[in-house]
C-alpha cells in the first residue's frame, strides 16, 4: 500500500469515527429533547411554586447542625427560599437554594494548637463565615483561640441535565450534614409520587427518600437495561466497522481495477 493509500485510509478511519460521534450525540441531544427536558421545566415549575408557598408560610423547621470540629450542635432555623433556572426553554440547570440560620453568632474556645488548627481546617472546608482570635502568653505562645462563627448554613439542590448520562443529576449541599450528595435519576422517576416525596424530604418529613431501598428485582431490571444499552452500542460500532470495512474493500478493488487499466494501456 502506498503512501497516498496509507493516508487515504487514516482520512476515513477518522471520518467514520467523526460521524460515529456526531451520531452518538445527536441521539443524545434527541433524548434530551424528548425526555430529560420536560422533566426539566417540571422540576422548575414544581420548586418555584414550592418556594412562594413556603415563603408566604414560613413554617417552623428547627434543624441542628454540627458547626466546629467537637461537634457542639447548634439549631439553625430553615427559611428563605429560591430557585434559579439556566433557561426555560433549554433547561439544563436548576438552582434551589435556602438556608438554615441563627441570629446568634457561636463562641467557642479552643484550648491548644491541635484543636485550633483543627477548627480552622472544618470551618474553611464547609465555607462558615468565622472569627478567629489567638490568645498568647508572655512568650507570646498561643495559649487557646476563641472563635465567633456566623450561623449560617446555605443549602442548595441543584438539578443538572446529564446529556452523556441520559440522566437528571441531583446534588445535594449541606442539606442532611454539612458537605455534598450526589444521585443520579432517569426521567421515568419523575413522577407525582417523586415530587411529593422530594417536598416532604425539603421539609424535613421524610429522611428516607434518598436513601437506596430498591429491590432485587428492581436491581436486575437495572442491570439488564445497562446491558442492552451497551449491547446496542457494541452492535453499532460493529455495524460502523463492517461499512468502513465494505467502503475499503471497494476502494481497493477501484484502485487494483485502475492499475490494472494503466498496465493494459
């Protein structure tokens, strides 16, 4: 094979897996079109309906959260709630944020260099707004720090289309404990019954809800949809290599057909 040929067969090669991809995706996007972003827009229209209500309400929810290393729990109340969204007609993205607060600031003392350090690394890990002030002594060596911490905990639920997924991502910040959650939904989850499980689950009335208690049939019926779904893919690339494969077969037997011809002139 030539030089020409040699680079001729490299060009397709790539085409094919350039348009293999370009197809992958576009079933993708058309997934995302049909299914992931109407249940997009109900989230939305769902939270934010959520939201004025809850507002307007405002019920009494009490939550304790763990605000210094020592695990001193403070109550924070849960309030103020909002919803931002990416775009209505292409939702990709929504923002559900709250807070849970107190008006009281928390003081604590830490009593040697180990827990201060300690202290400072929790508070700058979950991002709390805090005050740390060093006592020394003569030989100006701390002696302990007193620290002043803003009750503030903001939580947010953020829903993110997961187009390579087929997917609608949930992460979940500092809602349960302080820190993040991830799952992952197909759309089919999207139910009545998924709505009113994820407002009581904001309101703090059923802790279960993101918790897997699924069954086995349930988790062989996963297993054999992720099995088909990548036999489908499998059989796809098989089909793509075996029309590359036919596309190469002719181009040679073209090109045997054309050197033969220069030799009979």
């Amino acid at each position: 094979m030539g030089l020409l040929d040699d680079l001729r067969q490299q060009s397709e090669n790539l085409k094919s897996k350039e348009q293999q991809e370009k197809e992958r995706q576009a079933k993708l996007h058309e997934h995302y079109r049909q299914a992931l972003q109407p249940k997009m827009i109900q989230i939305y229209k769902f939270l934010n309906e959520f939201a004025e209500h809850l507002n307007f309400i405002k019920p009494d929810i009490q939550i304790p959260y763990q605000l210094n290393a020592e695990g001193l729990l403070v109550t924070l109340k849960q309030e103020n709630y909002k919803i931002q969204v990416d775009s209505v007609e292409q939702t990709k993205l929504v923002n559900f944020r709250f807070e849970c607060t107190n008006p009281k600031d928390l003081a604590f003392v830490a009593g040697d260099k180990q827990s201060i350090d300690k202290n400072i690394e929790y508070l700058q890990r979950y991002n709390l707004q805090f005050q740390c002030k060093r006592n020394k002594d003569e030989k100006f060596n701390v002696t302990n720090a007193q620290f002043s911490v803003k009750c503030i905990v903001p939580i947010v639920f953020v829903f993110k289309a997961n187009i390579e997924n087929s997917s609608i991502d949930l992460i979940c910040t500092n809602f349960e404990t302080l820190g993040s959650s991830r799952h992952a939904f197909k759309a089919h989850h999207f139910t009545e019954k998924f709505f009113d499980d994820l407002g009581r689950y904001i309101l703090r009335q059923n802790p279960e809800f993101l918790k897997l208690n699924i069954s086995e049939d349930a988790i062989e019926q996963i297993r054999a949809q992720i099995a088909e779904e990548q036999r489908q893919r499998l059989e796809e690339l098989k089909q793509a290599e075996r029309i590359r494969a036919e596309e190469e077969r002719q181009q040679q037997t073209e090109s045997s057909r054309f050197r033969l011809f220069k030799k009979v002139e």
